[in-house]
C-alpha cells in the first residue's frame, strides 16, 4: 500500500473561476478537502500537499480510490485540476504527481493521468531511465559536475563509490543522491507544523561572478519571500543569507532586527548588507534567502526611527533603511498583493520584477521543492 500522497493544484495552468475572492481562500479549502480524507497531511505552500496514508489501512480504504474520489471532489467544490501521485515515500509521490497533473503543450492545455500509483515494479523502471536532473537537489551545476563525471542517468549513481561522489559533490549531498537512487527517501509527512519560518534559494545555470549580480538577486529573492510571509500574514525579525560558492564552500550571515518585515525592500535592505558582509569574492554557485522568528502581522509593532545617533554604514544602516521601507511601503505593497489576487500574479510589478522575458512575479514554494519537472 502506498504511503505517502503527493498531491498538487494546478492554477498555474488555468484561469482560476470567480468562486473565491483570494487565492488563499482557495487555499485553505483545499486543505480542508485533504483533510477530510486524512489529517496527516504536510502542506508545501499554498498549493501543494504531501499525505501519510497508512492510517486509511484501519478504515479498509483504499488509496487508489480514495485518491480518486479526492481528484473528483476538488474538481467538482473547487473547480479546479490537480495530479495525484501515489508512492512508498515522498521521493516517488513526488515523482508521480508530476507525471500525473495537467501540462501546457504548445499553449494549449493537455489532461495529465490524474492519479499515478508507483508500484515496485514501476519504481525499477523509473528509476532505470530517469536522468539524474530529476532528482530533488540536483540543480544545472550538480548536474554538470555529475555529467563530468560520466554519471547521466539514475542507474548510473548506484555504480559510484559514496566517498568518490562526496569529494565532488560533498558528503550531505552525496549520501541523499545514492539513497535517491536505491529509491530510498527517509524523510517523513510532518504534518501540523507550526510555520517557523520562510525562505528561497536558487541554483544558478552560471555562477554569478560579480557582487552586483548576487546583490540583485537578493532584491529578486526578497520579493519571493515577502509575498510568501504577506500570503501567511506573517512578519519576520530575523533574516539570513546562504551562499554557496564554486568550490562547495558554504558561507551565512544572519542579522535579527528589533521589528518584523514583510515589505521587499526592507528585507532586501539587511540581505544586501548581509552580502556585503560575507565578503563574497568567489564565483557564486546558489544564494539563499530566508526569514524566521516569525510573528503575526497584527502584532508588529513598528514606527519610524528618528535616533540621530543611528550608526552610519554597514548593518546599522541597512536596519533603519529596513524599518523605512516597512514603514512607508505599506499602502503600496497591500495595493500591489491586492491587484496581483484580483488579476493574476503577473498583472502588475515594479522595474526589478521585468527580465527579458517581460513582468515575472514567482511565488514562495516553501523549503521543500524538488528539482525541475523532468517526467520519467
């Protein structure tokens, strides 16, 4: 019996209907639908599940039908699509949801398989053919270095010896890759967590060699985190960097400030000083950003500072430049969360928002993304 359910809403792919006002609202009503079904049950996000289905045994349910009904009901009290993946542990789930949920094919839109099921026998033959960028973790450069090292596909991960691999790619990720690729996955459906904190990181296709490049990022990654914590009505006291560079190093810096932030430029504000503080001089492999010591919003209590003897330069500074932007930007940051509810994520922005591609307004993901949608 499979035990844990992967089970993600797709509004990324349709126009959401006018039942719901907010986008949280629906949300939250998925949540409720899942837990009907089971309370062990970890939600990634807004829009995103993972369930523990192992108590459904003692109810004589079974998963595949219950999965079933689950698909029909949000469909039928939501009005919305989603894919369900089935499997022994998170890794497979995961896998089976991406093969299961709607794809957009030449921008039109092509029905998924709704539910999959890994069976043993199907888990051997995934794990047979999927390249390793499948696997969670595995971003352009470790799949670059893997590449160097002859290792393409899953399959080829099992012929490696762990202390060879760890000298590549360090020890943590090389013992989570050999597991992976045994179709081992530890971890466990936490469900009931309080929220404790936010964040986001990207591995880079190219390392970015220039401090101005990981400064900008900050301000990109600020933005995704803060409108994580305003879709949590949350404020955080507390923010780190994490950057990783070339050679495997790993680097962070944390400042706790004396009031919560939800507003990107404040957190852009202390991340960048942040930056500057860690001394970044090597080529930058991923940048991490995340916020903590969380509280609710209606409970921060913040005002403009007017401490002549604030100090000049450095942290001091990027904390008043922080209370500023908290201060000052709420009017225009709710007006901006309330257009993007009404009209779309990507209907409005500010200059740092637009690449070449046009306006992209990326949404928190949690802390628990796997890798890219590479179906098997």
């Amino acid at each position: 019996m499979p035990s844990a359910l992967a089970l993600r809403l797709c509004p990324d792919l349709i126009i959401l209907p006018g039942r719901f006002a907010r986008y949280e609202e629906y949300s939250k009503r998925f949540h409720q639908v899942v837990n009907d079904l089971t309370p062990d049950f970890e939600p990634l996000g807004l829009d995103e599940v993972f369930a523990d289905l192992r108590g459904l045994r003692r109810l004589g349910v079974r998963p595949l039908e219950a999965a079933w009904g689950l698909r029909q009901r949000i469909r039928d009290e939501l009005l919305l699509e989603c894919g369900i993946g089935l499997g022994r542990n998170k890794l497979f789930a995961k896998l089976a949801s991406k093969q299961s949920k709607p794809q957009v094919v030449d921008r039109g839109l092509v029905e998924g398989d709704g539910v999959v099921w890994v069976s043993r026998s199907l888990e051997a033959e995934w794990l047979a053919k999927l390249p390793v960028r499948a696997l969670w973790g595995v971003g352009p450069q470790t799949a670059a270095k893997l590449h160097q090292l002859g290792l393409r596909w899953v399959r080829d991960l099992g012929k490696v010896d762990e202390a060879s691999l760890a000298r590549h790619l360090g020890a943590s990720m090389a013992t989570t890759l050999l597991a992976y690729a045994r179709g081992e996955d530890e971890r466990t459906v936490e469900s009931s967590r309080e929220l404790k904190s936010l964040g986001h990181d990207e591995t880079f296709a190219h390392s970015l060699t220039n401090v101005n490049e990981v400064l900008e990022k900050c301000r990109h990654h600020a933005g995704i985190v803060a409108r994580g914590l305003r879709a949590q009505s949350r404020v955080a006291r507390t923010v780190s960097i994490v950057v990783k560079f070339d050679d495997l190093q790993v680097t962070s810096r944390s400042q706790t400030l004396p009031f919560g932030v939800d507003d990107e430029g404040a957190l852009t504000a202390v991340a960048q000083a942040l930056v500057r503080s860690a001394e970044v001089s090597r080529p930058v492999r991923l940048l991490g950003l995340y916020a903590s010591s969380l509280l609710e919003r209606v409970n921060n209590q913040v005002q403009l500072s007017f401490d002549v003897d604030a100090p000049a330069g450095g942290r001091g500074e990027a904390i008043e430049l922080s209370r500023e932007h908290q201060v000052s930007s709420e009017s225009l940051r709710d007006a901006l969360d309330d257009i993007r509810r009404r009209f779309g994520n990507n209907s409005v922005g500010v200059a740092a928002d637009l690449d070449e591609r046009g306006l992209r307004i990326e949404r928190q993901r949690g802390s628990h993304a796997f890798g890219p949608d590479t179906s098997p």
